[in-house]
C-alpha cells in the first residue's frame, strides 16, 4: 500500500487540512508505513464475523423529555473568535 | 524527620485532616510549595490555580469546622487538561484550544468537587490525548521524575508527573489505548482505567468514543479505589454510562486472594520484553501465588492485531470527533478571507503533527471505497479480541501482564517513528477494544532505577476483584513505599 502525494492531498481536502507540501511527502510515506502495518488484518478470516462498533450491551436509553435550563446565550458564543448579537460570525460564505 | 504533608497518601491526608492534625489550607499550601519547587523541571502542570485552590481549601476547613465532612473534603488533586472545567483554562495539550474557557464542568469533576476536592490545577497531555509520551503537547514536554532525561509516558504523562512527584495527591487522567496505565507504569505510580461506561465521559473532549474512558492516578491501591467510588456511576449527560450499581469499592479491598485465578497470556511475554520488565512481572505473579491465587496459562490468541486494529478504529473516530474544530464556534480562528479557507487554515495551523496525522489516516479509511477493507475489517477483528477475553474470562477472575515492553524511553527517541511510538501501547490497547478494566501497580525497578508497571486486567464491570488483587500485591511488596 503506498500512498501518493496527491491522494494524501485529496484526504487533506476532505478533513479540511491544510498541509505544506512537506506534510504531504512527510504523511504519504508515514501514512503508507502504517497501512501496510495493517494489512496483517487482511489474513483474518471475519466472513461470518459481526463487526464491534460498541461494546455495551445498552441500546435505546431513554430519557424523559423534560424542558431543562440550557446554555445562557453570552455563554455559548463566549469563546468564539467572532460573534455579534448573540450569533457567530463567520467569513464570507458565497463568492461575489 | 516526619513525613512533609505532601508525601501523604490520600487516605492518610482524609483521616488526618478529620483529626485535625493539619487544616486542608495548610495541606494545599504544601502541595503549592512543592509544584513551585520541583514543576520547573519536571513541567507536569499547564496551569496552576493556586488561588482558587487555596479559596476552596479555606471553604473546605470551614465545612469540616462545621461538624460536615465530604470523601474528599479538603483534598487537592489535579485534573488531565482534557477535562472540561468551567472557569479553568482548558487546552487539550494543543494550540487551537490556547484560550479556551469551558463553560460547564465535566461530570467526573464535579464528582470530586461535589466530594470536597480541592482543584489544583490541570495537567499536561500529548495533544489531545494522542500520544504515548507527552511529547506531543503543543507546549512543552514533560519529564519523567525518576530521570529527566525520560519521557513520563503518556498521554496522561502530566498527571503521572504531577502524582510521582508528589505535586497532586491524586489525579485524573484519560485512557483511549493506555493513556493512564503507561505513564503509571512508567512513573511508577497506580493506573486505573475503569471499565467503558463506568465513568461519565461528559465533558472529557472526545478522541475515540468507543474507547475513551477516564480513569486514576494515585499513589496506593485504597486511593485509586476511593477516587473510583466517586467518580463511577450513570450519568444523563452520558447515555453510555452503565445503570450498574457502584460498590463500595475501597471497603472491598482485602489482602486475601485465595483461590484467585490469575490468567498469564503467552502472547504478552514475547520477544523483545526487556528482560528486567519480564523477570519483575513474573516475580510479581510468584508474589501473588504465594498468597494463595493460582495461576493459569492463557491465550488470547489475536493479541498481535490489536495496535492495527486500534489505530485504524481510534483514528476514524478521532477524525469525526475533532471536525468540530472549525475556527468558528471555539478555539483558534485563522486570518482567511472565505469560510472555506478559514476551516482549512485554522486546523492546518491549529493542529500539531500527531493530530494532523491521525485525523488524516481516519479520514482516509473512512473515506469512499476503502471503508470495507479497513474500518469494516477493523470492527470484526475487534469483535474476535473481545471473545478473546471473554472466553479467558470464564476461566480465570484477572489476567497479569506487562504494561509496556520497555521502562521510560529518552524524550526524542521514538518522535521521528509513529509506528515505533505506537509499539509503547502494545500491552494497553486490546483492552480498550474489548472495553473492560485494567490497572498499571508498580513492580519492581529495571538497573537503571526506572519503575515497573505490572498491568492486572479484569472483565467488564469486574474493578472490585481487579482492585482486590492489585491491592493484595501492592501490600505484600515495598514499591509503592518509594519516591523519586
């Protein structure tokens, strides 16, 4: 499993990374190194083998639906770069 | 010459403290003093709140004067900076959280507040709990107290520091793939990683869901189980918390382990084990046999899969757990003119390198056309560690073994490896995917004066036996008596 460089730049695309092109070269060899450490997984037989997302044997936990007392507005956006009124800002969405 | 009030452990500070042999600002004043005379080398802290601390220790006396009394009251501890703690800087180890001021407290703390604690301030952790030596913390490392020139362990290697070096009674730490247990066994002190959904995970920043659990560092066995019994329980903020009922753990612990039986997997006594960490494992479980456990040869036969296994589900889950990083809501904000550029931006710039790292190798196997092989494949080896576990414990009540292969590494060997600091946590990770409970209890020290962790394991749900054959080992043998 080896890894180029514009692979590495297509997965930092969809985690919104933006990375050097040294990153790129450090992470594509780093990244194919531990891939190919995880190919010994590929020799286990799971056909019949259910996959564990969650260990708990909790499913469905219900909670009454009572109104409670929530997070004060000034609070929520307290530690926001930007904010005014009460919302976050944030930078240009649309192109002109 | 007696004892300086810090060198006390919990337990004895409580009961003392109940006496009034000392008030709890005189026994915060001593925690404070000694954090200012030894922190600057050993850098276990990201924030000291001395101030608030002494203003609870003072509200704390006030109470005990009352004829009140509380399981921690007047006890000063410290808190992991992963742990949310309203009106108290918390980081995650990492830039992008620099100036971050929770405004709720995460319910595992509010357990100890509500206990009495006294909040000493929040320790140093690999960014975001990624790592397993502290050197990833987007500040400073830590030092291992027992040689500086050593890593402390990690992630939680600032709580470690801070309870090897007598700078916190106690503290709390988070254990993803062994987060607690190493840098226990590496600063010689106790770990206890509670089972998943045992503790409350409110307010602990979320790396691997599936696996995070909070967990202890203490100086003894009786304190890591008093910390439990506090912290452990459901909880509504945290819908994966078990209705299970907490016992009374600390008033279980004996020194009788008759008839126990101890697992000893083949599989964890491999090549490459130092020889030291092996002999003292083994002298160890002769210890526990000769007080009546009997020992039993094991397999868990899928041990060699568990690191890839863990870094491929752990990465995933950390790539959707830290996409809330956004530049918008907290956290550090990049100077970019488009919404997009500015997500871009402020995690590239935010983030560190083991950060960027594994987000990247979650988003890649969750990413189209390889989520089968990886992360599907993944999940069902997952399953087959478990049964591996679960089938060892229908025969045996605990399973012993090294925590890590080696003693503390020398900062910088392993920062140019991923794989080879991954390697660390060979011993920790299978049972955060197996989701049941474990504990690192110094056992002996290597040639160079470096402590030995041995890691006792127990089933879901099992910390009172666990914490009953910790204890009995621990009062049978010396180590716990000694101090870097």
């Amino acid at each position: 499993m080896h890894l180029t460089i514009e692979e590495v730049r297509h997965v930092a695309e969809l985690a919104k990374l933006r990375l050097s092109e040294q990153e790129l070269a450090l992470y594509a060899g780093q990244l194919s190194a531990i891939l190919e450490y995880a190919e010994r997984l590929q020799q286990v037989e799971t056909s019949c083998v259910a996959p564990t997302p969650y260990v708990l044997p909790l499913a469905n936990v219900w909670a009454e639906d009572l109104p409670e007392p929530s997070l004060p507005n000034a609070l929520a956006t307290a530690n926001a770069p930007d904010h005014e009124d009460g919302f976050f800002r944030v930078r240009a969405v649309f192109e002109e | 010459m007696s004892k300086a009030l810090y060198e006390l452990t919990l337990h004895a500070a409580w009961a003392a403290l109940q006496r009034g042999d000392f008030s709890a600002v005189e026994l915060t004043q001593s925690l404070l003093d000694r954090i200012a005379q030894v922190d600057g080398q050993i850098n276990a802290y990201l924030t000291v709140t001395a101030e608030q601390a002494l203003a609870q220790a003072t509200a704390a006396d006030a109470c005990r004067s009352r004829g009140e009394t509380a399981p921690l009251l007047g006890i000063p501890l410290a808190v992991k900076d992963v742990l949310c703690t309203e009106g108290v800087r918390t980081t995650c180890g990492s830039r992008i959280l620099e100036h971050f001021i929770p405004p709720y407290t995460a319910t595992a703390v509010q357990r100890l507040a509500a206990a009495g604690m006294v909040l000493l301030g929040k320790t140093n952790t690999d960014e975001f709990a990624m790592g397993s030596s502290t050197e990833n913390s987007g500040y400073f490392p830590t030092h291992n107290p027992w040689d500086l020139a050593r890593v402390p362990g990690g992630s939680s290697g600032g709580s470690g520091a801070a309870v090897a070096a007598q700078m916190a009674m106690a503290a709390l730490g988070s254990d993803t793939g062994g987060s607690v247990r190493l840098p226990a066994s590496y600063c010689g002190v106790v770990g206890l990683k509670p089972s998943y959904g045992r503790v409350s995970r409110y307010g602990l920043v979320a790396y691997g869901s599936s696996l995070d659990q909070i967990g202890v560092l203490a100086k003894d066995v009786r304190d890591a189980a008093l910390l439990l019994g506090v912290i452990a329980g459901q909880d509504p903020h945290d819908s994966t918390t078990m209705p299970a009922p907490v016992p009374a753990y600390s008033q279980l612990l004996s020194e009788d382990v008759r008839g126990l039986r101890i697992g000893l997997p083949d599989e964890y006594f491999v090549e490459g084990l130092q020889p030291e960490v092996n002999a003292a494992v083994r002298a160890a479980i002769d210890v526990l046999a000769g007080l009546g456990a009997e020992v039993v040869r094991i397999s868990l036969s899928n041990t060699d899969k568990a690191l890839p296994v863990y870094y491929l589900v752990a990465t995933a889950e950390a790539s959707a757990n830290l996409a809330r990083f956004d530049g918008v809501r907290y956290g550090f904000s990049a100077d970019s003119t488009n919404i997009l550029d500015n997500y871009r931006d402020s995690r590239g710039q935010g983030f560190g390198a083991e950060v960027k790292r594994r987000i990247m190798l979650g988003t890649y196997v969750l990413s189209a056309g390889y989520y089968d092989a990886y992360y599907l494949k993944a999940q069902q080896v997952r399953t087959l560690i478990k049964q591996d576990f679960e089938s060892a414990f229908t025969q045996v009540d605990v399973i012993a073994s090294p925590v890590a292969p080696t003693t503390a590494f020398r900062l910088g060997e392993k920062v140019d490896d991923p794989l080879a600091m991954y390697l660390s946590d060979l011993f920790t990770i299978p049972l955060n995917l197996a989701g049941m409970c474990g504990i690192s209890v110094p056992c002996g020290f290597d040639a160079q004066g470096l402590p030995i962790g041995l890691q006792l394991m127990g089933p879901h749900l099992g910390e009172a036996t666990l914490l009953r054959a910790a204890h009995a080992y621990e009062q049978a043998t010396p180590w716990h008596t000694r101090w870097a």
